[in-house]
C-alpha cells in the first residue's frame, strides 16, 4: 500500500518585482512594507534564536548599523520564533556580548512571511527559516537576495558592499564588476549596433574590446 507524501508550497519571490508585502509584529512594534518606502530595506532571516551562528550575524549587522543608515538603509530581522523570545536574546546578547541591537525582528510564529518570501526550504527544515537575505529599494522592489545555508554564518561586509555597489548603479547606470569597492571604475554598457561598436573603440573609456569597457563614475 502506497503512503501518501505530504504536499509543501513554497512561493519565491523574483528579482526586479515588487517585493511580497507584510503586516507584521516585531520587537519595536508592528512594522509592513510599507514603512520602508523611500528607504533601502535589508530583511533577513535566522533559522532560531539563542543559536550561536545567528547571535554572530546579528552582532555583525548591529556593528555596522550605522554604516547602513548612512546609506539610507534600514535593517529587518526574522525568525519563526516568539516576540518574547526575541527580546529575552537582544537582552542576552546586549548582557553577554555588549551589542546592542537597535534593528527590529519579526516573529513569524505562523510562517507568513517567511513562506511569502520562501525563506522555508524544506530540504532544510519544514520550520525553521534558512538563512535568506532580499534587498528592497526604495521602490518596494527586490533588487537581489542570497541564501546560505543553516550551518554557515554570512558575510555582513558583503552585503555592504552589495549595497553600496547596487546603489551606484542606478545612480550612474553603469554596471559594477566583481568584486567592485566604491572608487573603483564600472563597467560601461556594451553597444547596441556595428556603428556604436566602431565608436566605442575610440571613445574616452577605458577600451579593452568593443563589447568590454570601463569608466570612472564620480
């Protein structure tokens, strides 16, 4: 006799499209998407409070909280755990550690907005949220997001930089190379017909081959 395998939904969300909305409570009150307009929004997931891997990344975030509101950025946690679980860890970790977490967390006891975002994948855990990070600009758009795994703790300097680097992008309309630092130069658009082709190789870029260019943008 056959048993039934139990069925799982998971929606992702897409890049370039408006980012799923939420009405949610957090530990400084009850916060949606619609708060953040007009302001970057870093909103990341942790798959349990009181872990250690998690209290590291948060740390990471809140010593460079500054950083990220002087780029008009906001940050967002999450995790599937209770309100008060959440302040009793921002407790410990301000006790223990001496970090103050000044960013609000989400408690998503009914997985709303974790299944919305598809911060459940059920290869890891059916109830615990992997560790998914989404960018939204000021638009309410998803602009890019990273998932790692639960057992590995992420790069907090990295997603400055993925900040940084997505913001003088549309600043600028030039896109960034690997690993691209601010001052650094950007990579021109490559041209669109023969003619503009032709032109690019003796334009006053930094030519290397008509389709591979890069500029210095101020």
């Amino acid at each position: 006799m056959e048993q039934s395998q139990a069925t799982h939904t998971f929606h992702f969300p897409r890049l370039n499209e408006r980012a799923p909305d939420f009405e949610a409570k957090t530990t400084h009150g009850a916060k949606s998407l619609k708060n953040y307009e007009g302001k970057w929004l870093i909103l990341f997931s942790h798959p349990a409070d009181f872990t250690p891997v998690c209290t590291t990344e948060f740390m990471g975030f809140a010593k460079h909280h500054d950083e990220f509101k002087s780029l008009n950025v906001e940050l967002l946690g999450l995790s599937i755990d209770s309100l008060y679980s959440h302040i009793a860890w921002v407790r410990s970790i301000k006790e223990k550690f001496g970090v103050d977490i000044k960013f609000p967390i989400i408690e998503d006891l009914s997985m709303t907005v974790a299944k919305s975002y598809g911060m459940l994948h059920p290869g890891a855990s059916d109830t615990s949220a992997v560790r998914a990070t989404f960018f939204i600009d000021p638009k309410g758009v998803l602009r890019a997001m990273v998932y790692y795994p639960m057992s590995n703790g992420r790069s907090i300097a990295e997603f400055m930089r993925v900040i940084k680097a997505l913001q003088k992008s549309d600043e600028s309309g030039f896109a960034t190379p690997e690993n691209w630092q601010p001052g650094e130069a950007c990579i021109v658009p490559p041209p669109k017909t023969t003619a503009d082709a032709d032109s690019r190789m003796t334009s006053e870029h930094d030519v290397t081959d008509w389709y591979f260019s890069k500029t210095k943008v101020k």
